[in-house]
C-alpha cells in the first residue's frame, strides 16, 4: 500500500496544524504583530529562501524529464521572490547581510541532509515546504497593510496551483517507492512540520 501526499496531512492533522496554523500570522492578520517581529522573520527568510533555493536546484538535477517544467518555473518564481525580498527589506531599512538564527540555519541543515535522499523524499519534503507556506499565508484570509501583499504572495491561486502541481509529482513518485523510502517520505513530512513551527516560533520570541 502505497502513502499519498492527502494521506500524510489526514494522518497527521496536528502536526500539519502547528505548522500552519501560528500565532505569527494570526497577529499579522490582526495588525497587531510588532515591527521587529515582523522583520526578524522576513530577513530570516530570505537567508531561508536562498538555502531553498539550492535545495530545488539539486531536486532538478535529480529529477525525471517529464518534471522538469514544474521543477524550472519553481526555480524562476523563486528568482523573481529573491529580487522581492531585496527591495521589502529596503523598503524597511533591513540588513540582509544578517546572521541566521539557530532555527534558520537548522532548517537549513535540515534541507542538505534531504538532498541525500531518494527523489521520492525530496519532491514530498518540497511539496510539504510549499504547502505550508501556502495554507499558513492563505487561512486567515485577507490581511490588513502593510501584510497584504505577503499574504497574497504565498496565498494566491498560481501558488496554489503550483502546489498542487508538486502534490502530483511528489504522489506520483510515492506511489512507487518501497515501504522504507515511503517511511522516509513520512519523516520528511513530520521534520518539515516541525521546523515550519519553529520557524514562526523564532520571529515572535526575538523582541
Ligand atoms: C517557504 C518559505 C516557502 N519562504 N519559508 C519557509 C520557512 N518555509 C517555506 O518557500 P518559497 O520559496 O518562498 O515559496
């Protein structure tokens, strides 16, 4: 029997949930997140979302033909979201030449151990990353300013498409992997729900 990606959410709803679902984004949705806050977690992220970046890059280097076209327009919008960040952060006056925090580079640390393992792992732990951006911008629903446009970065329905374009590949190698890759796959998914909370976690303990 072989593990879905729908069924790796529906077994575990409350890991999944405390990856999504933080009093981070909840305070953003509110207005009433702190400035500092705010901006520790958006240089975090983009020390994040270059490690990401590498990590798609070996996921392509491994993948089949017929997943190259999803794989590629990942790595293009991911291009497009580098230059992004540079100009919020100058909008705010940010240093992006900051040192990762311990739960930054930890995740960090976590993505090059994946790129060790079987395909099958890589594309679920990619998807998972995805997902969890997508789902955790998009469930509170339309943010107030200066948020909005975060939101709607990581909540709008091309995201959600590209989702769920992975959730297909990822399934697709799923439904072929042995028993142990599948086991891995699993763990993968759990490690990035965990470190999706820390993550979220980190932005709103530094003060
Ligand atoms: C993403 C992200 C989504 N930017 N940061 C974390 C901690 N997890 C997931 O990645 P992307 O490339 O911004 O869509």
């Amino acid at each position: 029997m072989s593990i879905t990606c729908s069924q790796l959410i529906a077994k575990h709803p409350q890991a999944w949930r405390e990856a999504t679902v933080h009093p981070f984004l909840t305070m953003c949705q509110l207005g009433t997140i702190q400035p500092k806050q705010f901006n520790t977690w958006l240089v975090q992220d983009y020390l994040f979302v270059i490690e990401f970046t590498r990590f798609v890059a070996r996921i392509l280097a491994n993948a089949p033909t017929h997943h190259f076209d999803i794989l590629l327009s990942g790595l293009n919008a991911l291009s497009d979201e580098l230059i992004w960040f540079k100009a919020k952060a100058q909008e705010r006056q940010l240093n992006l030449s900051a040192e990762p925090q311990p739960t930054c580079s930890q995740y960090c640390e976590y993505l090059e151990s994946v790129a060790s393992m079987p395909y099958a792992v890589q594309m679920t732990a990619l998807w998972a990353i995805e997902l969890a951006y997508n789902q955790g911008w998009q469930l509170p629903g339309t943010m107030p300013e200066p948020y909005t446009e975060f939101a709607h970065r990581w909540g709008n329905q091309d995201f959600t498409e590209y989702v769920k374009l992975l959730e297909q590949l990822a399934s697709e190698v799923l439904s072929t992997a042995d028993e142990t890759i599948q086991a891995q796959a699993e763990s993968a998914f759990l490690k990035i729900a965990s470190l999706e909370k820390d993550f979220w976690s980190m932005a709103m303990t530094i003060i």
